[in-house]
C-alpha cells in the first residue's frame, strides 16, 4: 500500500523544512518520492532538499490543481510504477488551493494506494494577514487540512492569536510546539489521525456532490464504503449540516464557489461563500537563471527592498546564487529574510512570487 502525504500551506510557511524534518525523524527506512510543486518557473526547492536522500520530482511554471493537473496525474502514476515507493509526499505550490490537490489526486487513481494525511503548515506570525488579503486561498487550505502545524512561534501572543483564527475555521489538531522541541513522529502522528482525516475527506466528498431540495441544502456520505485511495463508490450519502444550519436561496454552481458549511460560524447565519479562482488569475511570478555572484551583505540589501512596493505585491522569494565565498541559499517573505550558506548548484536560480509583480524592475534589482 503506497501512502499519499500532501503537505500545504501558503508561500514561505515552512513547508519544505518540515518535510526534511520528517524525512530524518519520522520517515526513516522507508522508499519515500517526492513530488514538489514550484508555481514559478525557476524550481528551487529541490534544490534545497538535495541533500535530503530522496528521490524528487519537480513540477514548475503553474499549479498541479490547475494548469498543470494532466501532468500531475501522469507524474504520479509514473513515480508509483517506476519507484514502487513506500510513500509518496506531495508539496504543492503555496498558491495552490488543497481541495484542488486532494481532488486531482484521487482522480489520478492510482493503484493500492491510501490518501494518509492532509497537513498544512501556517506561519503564525502571518496567519492574520494571508487570512485578510488572500483569504480564498489560505482558507482553503486551512479548511481541508487533516492537521494544522504552525511554524515561527516564538512569539506566544501571535501563536494564541493564530490558533484562535484558525479555530473559527478549522476543527483540526493545531500543533503549536517549537518543531525544535518535538520529534519528527509526533507531528506524523498528529498529521494521521484517522477521525480527522475521514471528516477532511467527507466534507471535500460533499462539497462536491451538493445539490438542493426546496431551498435547503442536502449532502450525502455513507461510513461502510470501502476506500481505495479513498474513492466513493457511492453517488449520494447524506451528510447532515452542524447547528441545523439552512442555506439562503442564492442559487450557485460548484464550479462558481463553495459554500462550506462545516466549519463557520456567523453572527448572521448566513454562509459565505468563497469565490472561486485559480493561482495563475491571481498570482504571477519571475524567475531566472544566473551565474552572477552576490555578496550575502547586496543579497540581503535587494530582498529588503521588495517590501518597498515598487516591486509589486511580493508575497515570497528564495533562490540559490553563487556567493563570494561559497553558495548562498536565501528566502523571503514579507518583512523576513533568511539568507544562508549552502551545497553548490548546477547555476543560480532566483524565483519571486506575488501580485502585480513588475518583472522589468525585478530584473534591474537582481540582475542589473
């Protein structure tokens, strides 16, 4: 049986590092392939988990829930034959919505293989902000996690403030400890917890299968189908609304938006429902290869400069680049740079993810 782990969260949030923690910690002795998503077109995260002993497929230039979700399923039947791998881990594109992974994977349907775990990873120093500007998109992968793990908390108040927010969405473990302090088989623990993730995938099964009935909405799930890769072989199953909630007669399709009944919880009553719209309509991003050399001091001058604006809206950076002394590895989110030796690459690599991006200007500051 071949174990499918997603691992979501928004641009910056960590994703990459806690994958390498349960690579050494939790994933020890067994054939784990990776399938990384980078939604521009410069990849560099395989190149940051080069040293990591797994095998790596890259996937560039869009998302696997969109654009790219024919290649997807072809990359995943292909590393399942070839590789017959233990567990497969799939690190989609911060951008991309979850229940547009989970859906593309269980189309693909690949042979004696078990969706296991649907964790997202939120940077508790963010959360309030992604949940204001980018809420479409956070919310959706907060809303279809099996687990919550909140990365950057060192800052207790922003953890409580963080937790509180996700609770108001999300009825799913929220791992808040130092990932320093806790072992890499503790969080997979939290991540597979069974009553978790059969709620995740009933709620995504009715979602999609909703319909109504004289002005109240009906939703269906049976708890004796068998799953194989979590597949229902049933059409309907009922699933009942929390709180004897109704929905309001504004008649939508699910290809228009979702309304998520699940998890909110408003003043009104009503449902709000999220509009629907893929990464590459609001997202853009530049990327180059470069044998240019950096100083660490002009690396860390132009990624404090994206956050002046006159860049565009720029939500992530990172990049590998041959330094004066040694190759640099460095990442930004807004208002927070990290830039750090590392192993040579074959070239530089310079990726920059945002909104309205301004690519000519992007390109002075890096490459002029």
């Amino acid at each position: 049986m071949i174990l499918i782990d997603i691992f979501s969260g928004f641009l910056g949030a960590g994703k990459t590092t806690l994958i390498k923690k349960l690579i050494r910690e939790a994933y020890v002795g067994e054939n784990v392939v990776l399938i990384e998503n980078e939604f521009g077109k410069i990849g560099v995260d395989g190149g940051f988990l080069q040293d990591a002993g797994i095998r790596i497929t890259e996937m560039n230039s869009g998302c696997i829930c969109c654009s790219l979700v024919g290649d997807f399923a072809k990359a995943l039947k292909e590393v399942a034959a070839k590789y017959s791998p233990d567990r497969i881990l799939i690190e989609p594109s911060g951008v991309g919505k979850l229940s547009d992974v989970i859906k593309a994977v269980r189309s693909a349907e690949i042979p004696d293989s078990r969706l296991n775990a649907f964790c997202t990873v939120v940077d508790a120093k963010k959360c309030k902000m992604y949940l204001k500007n980018f809420g479409e998109f956070f919310l959706d992968q907060v809303e279809h996690a099996s687990c919550i793990v909140l990365s950057h908390v060192g800052d207790p108040a922003k953890v409580q403030e963080a937790v509180s927010l996700l609770k108001e969405h999300a009825s799913v473990t929220v791992v808040t400890t130092d990932w320093d302090r806790i072992d890499g088989k503790e969080i997979l623990s939290a991540m597979q917890q069974s009553d978790s993730l059969e709620k995740a995938l009933n709620e995504l099964y009715c979602d999609s299968k909703e319909h109504r009935h004289g002005g109240e909405c009906h939703r269906h799930h049976h708890h004796d189908e068998e799953h194989h890769a979590h597949e229902h072989s049933h059409e309907e199953c009922e699933c009942h609304h929390h709180h004897d909630e109704e929905c309001h007669a504004h008649e939508h399709s699910h290809e228009e938006c979702e309304c998520h009944h699940h998890h909110h919880h408003h003043h009104d009553g009503e449902h709000h429902c999220h509009e629907h719209h893929h990464a590459d309509e609001v997202f853009s991003s530049w990327g180059r290869e470069t044998p240019k050399k950096f100083t660490a001091e002009e690396l860390r001058a132009k990624l404090a400069a994206l956050s002046t604006g006159e860049y565009g809206e720029v939500l992530r950076a990172k990049g590998i680049v041959d330094g004066a002394e040694g190759w640099l590895y460095f990442d930004y989110i807004p208002e927070e740079a990290d830039v750090r030796t590392g192993n040579p690459a074959v070239t530089g690599r310079l990726c920059v993810i945002g909104a309205k991006l301004n690519e000519e200007k992007l390109s002075e500051l890096f490459l002029g």
